[in-house]
C-alpha cells in the first residue's frame, strides 16, 4: 500500500548515511517520491540498512506487477502533497532558520506549546496537527522514566483531526490510573490544573509558519504497554490536545439514549435541498422511507436516518453557489455520531478534464477518509438516470459520468458501493417514467423513486450486515 511505501522511505531516509543529518526529514521522503521512484527502490534494495529490512520492504514493492505498483505509488505521492506546502516544509524540515521545539524538555523542566490554527485552516492543515500532536504523544510514552513534572495535552476541537489512534491507546492505558481527561476546556481548567501543567514559564506557540519541528514516525503503543504509563506522573495524566480552533465552533456531542443505528445519508439534491431545512410538511425522502423500512425489521425506535442533502453540491467548494461536500463533512456527517454514513455525490462536478477527475477524486477520497477516520461506516452510492426519450437532450447524464471515480475510491479505501442505476431500470419495467423521476432531467425522484432509492439501500445494508439485530 501506499502507506507501506511511504514507511519504507522514511526508514531509509532515517538509515541511509549518504543522507546528510539536516537532509533527513519528510521533505526528503517526498523528493525520492516524487524523483524516480523507482530507481530508488532498486537502490534501496542494493543496501544491507537495518538489518536487510530496507533491502526487503524495496524488494517487495519491485516484484510488484508495474500497474500495481504505479498505482501504490501514486497514492502515496496524492497523500503526501501537503509537504508541497512551503510553510509545512519549513517547519517540518531538519535543518534552517527558526527556533526548534524539543518535546524532550517537558522530562527535564517547563514548557508550554500551543497549537492554534483558525477553522477555516483545517482541511489544508490538520495533517500537520495530527502529526505534531502524534510525535509529541510518541515522545511522552516512549520511556519509563517518568517527568519531573506532570504533563498535560489539552484537547479541543478533537473532531476536527479524525480519529488519532495515538490519543485513544493513550486514554485507554490511563484508565485504570489518577488520570484527568479534558476536552473541549481549555479555558475553564481547574486551578490545580492550571498552576501544575499550564505554569506560563517558557511559552512556545508552535504554528505551520514557525520554527522546525522533526518529528519521528509514529509508533503505536503496544496493548501491554502499561508499564510505560506507570512511570509517568501518578497525580496527574490527562491525555487532551492543545488544537483549539480560533473561531471554530464545538463537535455536537452524542444523546444520552440513542438508538441502535444512526445513519446519514449525505449528498446533493437527490437527497434533500439543504440540510435541517423541514420539508415533511410537503413530502418524504429516501431516508425517511430507508428509517422506516429498518424500523419494521428492527424494531421501533432503532434507528435513525438523518437526510444530510445540499442542492447543486459539488465534492469541492464553488463559492457562492455551494459550500462544497468536503467543507460538509464535520457539520452534516460527524456532528450525529454516526455508525453509517450513505454518501452520493460528485454527479455535480461536471468538468472532466483530468485535472478536474483529479480534484473530485481528491475531494472524494477526503470524505470518505474523514468518515473512516471517526469509526464510521461508508456506503458510497452510484448515480442513475432515466432518459425520457420524448427529452433526452434535457436528461442531466452528467451525473453518472463521475460513477467510476466513485467505484475508484470506494476501491482504494475499501469501502462498499452500490449502484442505483440496476434497480431504476428494474423498476421502469412496470412503474410509468413519471412516477419515478422528474420527466425533464431525468435524475431528480419522483415518489415513486424515492422508494426505489430507498429499498436499493436496504437491502444492500441487510446484505452487508450492518443493521441491528431483529427484533
């Protein structure tokens, strides 16, 4: 995988000794991607770096069928474009101007880092969050020794990173331990917390246009890693993230009760106008009918079904017409907690030069990620069409032009899909065209659709079993 290769480098990157000592850093790791690859790997595989480990993981990735491998390749230099960014690199780099932070030196005295990024920096910059505050976390696990001083990482905003397996093994081996676990209360920390692990003695605000910090690859704890915990500060380990979004808004927290199956399905007109607008007063969607046709199998009350649509949505921002889907993803989808995201959109991203494909594949894969990345379940849907053939110029066949980058990305991250054309054209067989969808564009649902839409995913929810037990 493209995960994989991009391990490979970093370690040989780390090992090599040709590499000077200020050169190793991820902007080298991105140069080899980015230079011949190739070559590299066969370099790589000449070596005898870590044991022959360099020389085996290289020798892997070139027994690869060529498409193969091109494709891994490909996917590991799309997921680490972030380091194109100058100020990323800069900060990121082994070397140059600018005061390092060491975050050894929370072992040895007092220090204070702050992480602030404004909300609308997010989605160009959470990666650089999640990789500082999973170094940092690495750091503070990664010896016996325990601090002189309490630590604690102050977490707000969590949402907004994903899920970060690094916090949640953090949580979990403290939880037998006098642990304080904070979140969404970084300016209402109690005293004792306040004067014990927030003392201002030796702020540093750390931000993408500042300073080199060299992080190591992330290292998981291991799950009888508790010893590691028990050297640390027995009064105090509270496991929060300084990553307060300056003017961002908190994640909506979960219901006390909530039922077995919380479902969003989210996307453009097809499934609603705006989200939260009201409009059973006037008539019912695919969701609402997808909430009842659970209910009837698991009972009253099981499920919920969240209809998340927002007309003429495209999977990236066109301002002022939409927000774009990817901008979507924490208010629409995350906010509910969800178990099961249905996501059908990118018909609306009608330009299909390459450079366009790139970016609704881009965009895409983000949603899709963020919704793995929070534990959630991702059923990604293809677009239909109906041409009526008294307007078949007026039908919109735009929208299943981009069905095959869906089925792409569903493949890349593993995730299943599930194609409405198949029962649309079952469902014309004995149903009249008007009765399914709008008789002009030929994509927008009728009653009668709604109910097609709603039954396809049913059945493809019971068939991956993903619906509660019946009752």
């Amino acid at each position: 995988s493209g995960q994989q290769l991009l391990a490979a480098l970093i370690l040989y990157v780390y090992a090599a000794p040709e590499i000077p000592k200020k050169e190793k850093d991820l902007g080298m790791v991105r140069r080899f991607l980015l230079r011949d690859c190739e070559r590299t790997l066969e370099n790589m595989a000449a070596t005898k770096l870590a044991d022959g480990l360099v020389a085996a993981l290289a020798s892997s990735f070139l027994q690869t069928p060529p498409k193969e491998r091109g494709s891994i390749i490909s996917t590991a230099q799309r997921e680490t474009e972030i380091l194109d960014n100058p100020f990323i690199i800069k900060c990121l780099s082994a070397s140059g101007s600018g005061n390092e932070v060491d975050f050894k030196q929370w072992r040895t005295g007092t220090m204070t880092v702050f992480l602030c990024l404004s909300a609308p920096k997010f989605p160009v910059f959470s990666r650089w969050l999640r990789l500082v505050l999973t170094s940092a976390l690495d750091e503070m696990t990664d010896t016996l020794e325990p601090p002189a001083l309490p630590v604690c990482f102050m977490l707000d905003e969590l949402a907004t990173l994903g899920h970060l397996q690094a916090v949640e093994n953090a949580v979990g081996l403290a939880a037998d331990r006098p642990a304080r676990c904070l979140h969404g209360m970084v300016l209402e920390e109690p005293p004792r917390l306040r004067s014990d692990a927030v003392a201002a003695v030796g702020q540093k605000p750390v931000d993408p246009h500042h300073g080199p910090i060299m992080p190591r690859p992330a290292r998981s704890l291991q799950p009888n890693a508790d010893s590691r915990i028990r050297g640390m500060h027995p009064g105090l380990l509270a496991f929060v993230v300084a990553a307060a979004a300056i003017g961002g808004q908190t994640a909506a927290q979960p219901p006390a009760t909530r039922p077995a199956l919380t479902v969003v399905c989210f996307g453009d007109s097809i499934t609603g106008h705006r989200p939260d607008e009201p409009y059973r007063d006037k008539y019912l969607k695919y969701a609402d009918l997808l909430e009842l046709l659970i209910e009837g199998r698991c009972g009253p009350q099981s499920v919920r079904v969240f209809a998340r649509g927002f007309a003429g949505d495209k999977t990236y921002p066109d301002p002022p017409r939409t927000p774009g889907a990817a901008t979507r993803i924490r208010r629409d989808i995350l906010s509910e907690a969800p178990d099961v995201a249905v996501i059908l959109i990118g018909g609306n991203d009608r330009k299909n030069t390459p450079e366009d494909r790139d970016r609704t594949r881009e965009h895409l894969r983000l949603i899709v990620q963020s919704c793995l990345d929070n534990k959630v379940r991702v059923l990604l849907v293809q677009y239909a069409v109906l041409v009526n053939p008294d307007n078949p110029d007026k039908a919109w066949t735009h929208l299943v032009k981009n069905n095959d980058l869906i089925a792409e990305v569903a493949r890349e991250l593993d995730v299943p899909t599930v194609a409405l054309q198949p029962a649309f054209d079952d469902a014309l067989k004995t149903t009249p065209l008007a009765q399914l969808v709008n008789l002009v564009d030929g994509v927008h649902l009728a009653p009668g659709g709604e109910i097609v839409v709603a039954r396809t995913l049913f059945y493809r929810l019971v068939e991956l079993g993903w619906l509660p037990p019946r009752r």
